[in-house]
C-alpha cells in the first residue's frame, strides 16, 4: 500500500512539475512579447515627438514671418498716408 502511494505522489509530482514548466515558458514568452512591443511604442513615441517637434518649429517660423509682413504692411501704410497728405 505505501509502494502505491508513493508511486501517487510520485506522478502527481512530475505531472506538477510538467505543468509549472508550461507554466514558465508561456510567461517567459508573454515577458519577452511585453518588452517587445515597449521597445516598438518607445522608438514610435520618439518618432511622433521628432514630427511634434518638426512642426511646432515650422509653425514658429511662419508666426515670425507673418509678424515681419505685418511690420512692413504697416510701415507702407503710414508712408502711403505720408505721400498723400494724409488723406484717407
């Protein structure tokens, strides 16, 4: 009888033992996926902060643009007005 059951708990050992192996390897698996795709999100967020980046500078150049066009708007106005007498 106790040739039995240790036989018993034998199997039930390696049977436990075989699904905790499983066990590991799938999260092993699961970790490896994780950092993946956050090495993948990391270098996307790099890219979409670069384009970010790019934008907001174009955005910059056409403000000081459009002020340096309003500066001269204004300055031939008051010349106009000048050269006509100031007549509106």
């Amino acid at each position: 009888m106790d040739d039995k059951i240790f036989e018993l708990m034998t199997k039930m050992y390696s049977d436990l033992t075989t699904r905790l192996d499983s066990v590991d390897s799938k999260i092993s698996t699961i970790q490896n996926d994780i950092v993946r795709m956050e090495n993948k999100l990391d270098n996307n967020s790099k890219a979409l902060f670069d384009g970010y980046k790019q934008t907001y500078e174009k955005v910059v150049d056409v403000e000081n643009a459009v002020k340096d066009l309003s500066s001269k708007v204004e300055t031939q106005e008051v010349q106009i007005k000048v050269i006509k007498g100031g007549k509106s």
